[in-house]
C-alpha cells in the first residue's frame, strides 16, 4: 500500500511541478479542468445521482468555458456564493444531518455542493495568476493543519471532534493543526517577503487579522474534510473513488481546499 501511495504522488509531482513552475496559464487551467471533471464525477457519485459522468461533462463544460472563453470575468459573486453556502448550508449539515439519497433535497445539495467545487477550482486558478507560489502558499495553509492535526491527534488525541461523522479526529488534532499553521505562516511572515498570501495578510491587517483569518481557514479545512466524509459515509464509499491509486479520488486529497480556498481568494480580493 505504502509503495502504491509513494508511487501514484511521485507520479503526480512529476506532471503537476513542471506544469505549475513554467507558469503557463493554459496548461495549468487544462489541468484544473482534468481534476475538476473527475472530483465532479466522483462527488456525484457521492449522491447516487444517476448518469454521473454526463453530468460531470456539462459542469466540465462550464468550468471550460469561464476559464477559457471568458476569461475569468468578475469572481468575487462565485466566491462569496460558495462562502455563503458552507455556512448556510454545508456547516449546518453536519450537526443536523443529509438528505436521504434519492430525494429531490438531496439533488439539490449535489448541485450546490458541485457548484462549491467549482468555486474551489476557480479559485486555484484565479490564485495562481499573482505566482505559482502564492498559489502553493494558501494550500499550505491546508496541507499544514492536515499534517499539525494528526501528529497531534496521535499524540493527545482523548475527546473526540465529530464521532459519528470521522471517529479519528479529535479536538485535541484540530487545536494543534491551528497552532501548527499559525507557527509556521508567522515564520514565512517574518523570514520572506510579502509575496506569499501569509506576507500580504500580515501587512494588510497585522497580527490581529492575520490570527483570525488564518483561524476561519483552518476551521473550514476541517467542516471540508468532515463534509466529505459524511458524503462517503452516507453513500457507503470508503474513498471517493480509486483514481489515485493508495490514494483513493480527486476528493479524498482535496475535501480540506474546497471551502478553504474560495475563502482564501475572496480575502485576497481585499488585500
């Protein structure tokens, strides 16, 4: 399993690094397209909608068609949308529960979750257009409370976050993958330049804001991966799917970025 694991991502780095350091907008935008379709894909199977991959290829199209044809035209409604729904609806969901599958409520919440999706992937676009590393520089944020939260919950770990959602997490990972990234984002503030989203918050709002909203971004890296994980739960899915091979779907590696990162863009809108 290690060995599938450790293969499938030395796999990916050796597609995804070159496409994203020789900064060619198009070639980046048609890889976001590729893992949209499949995290579409993969999350409508999530809902046991019938027909996934055609639905997937109309969303697809779309997606093409804001990036591409478009051009990116004013995104700040998209991503204070996308905000809006994980507050009203999504953060909601994991306290009162989902829809039963094959209602139209639960429809509905395939297309609003799938429109969040969306959202996410337009964000990484819209990001990556300041540098490759700005871009790397908010999903580190993420990747930064992934790694802070299970060293921790390994090591502390005793009152449970969501027990009936993701019995592994506890409140004691999730405290230590904020303290994790607030350590870490104050060293890149402190040690480069502002060229990092870390570096333009510090300077546009101070330690004060710069505590904050690095606090509202791990917490929704955290309602992401729980969502998700009620998703598979519900549908009876271990992963998302098996296209990364040790790794399960597009899903299972990007639930934590998916309301992170329309929060992050829309911040940056500010900055």
């Amino acid at each position: 399993m290690l060995k599938t694991r450790v293969i499938t991502a030395l796999v990916l780095l050796a597609i995804l690094l070159p496409i994203l350091f020789l900064n060619n907008f198009f070639a980046f935008a048609a890889v976001t397209l590729a893992f949209f379709a499949a995290g579409t894909w993969e999350g409508l199977r999530l809902f046991r909608l019938s027909r996934p991959r055609l639905w997937a290829g109309f969303w697809a199209v779309a997606y093409a068609i804001i990036v591409f044809v478009s051009g990116l035209p004013s995104v700040r409604s998209l991503f204070g949308l996308c905000v809006a729904l994980w507050v009203i609806r999504f953060v909601p969901a994991l306290k009162l529960g989902l829809p039963a599958l094959g209602t139209p409520s639960n429809r509905l919440l395939s297309v609003t979750y799938t429109l969040s999706l969306m959202g996410c992937f337009i964000a990484i676009v819209s990001l990556f257009q300041h540098s490759p590393l700005y871009l790397l520089s908010v999903m580190a944020i993420v990747w930064v409370a992934d790694i802070g939260a299970y060293f921790a919950g390994k090591g502390f770990g005793r009152h449970k976050l969501a027990p009936s959602i993701s019995p592994g997490k506890s409140w004691e990972g999730a405290v230590g993958g904020w303290l994790a990234v607030l350590v870490i984002a104050a060293a890149i503030v402190m040690y480069f330049d502002g060229e990092t989203f870390s570096g333009r918050l510090y300077g546009r709002f101070g330690w004060p804001g710069f505590i904050l909203v690095m606090t509202l971004l791990v917490a929704a890296s955290v309602v992401g991966d729980l969502f998700e994980s009620q998703l598979k739960r519900r549908a009876g899915f271990k992963d998302s799917s098996n296209l990364l091979p040790g790794h399960g779907g597009v899903l299972d590696r990007i639930d934590a970025l998916i309301p992170v990162l329309p929060l992050a863009a829309l911040i940056d809108l500010w900055l």
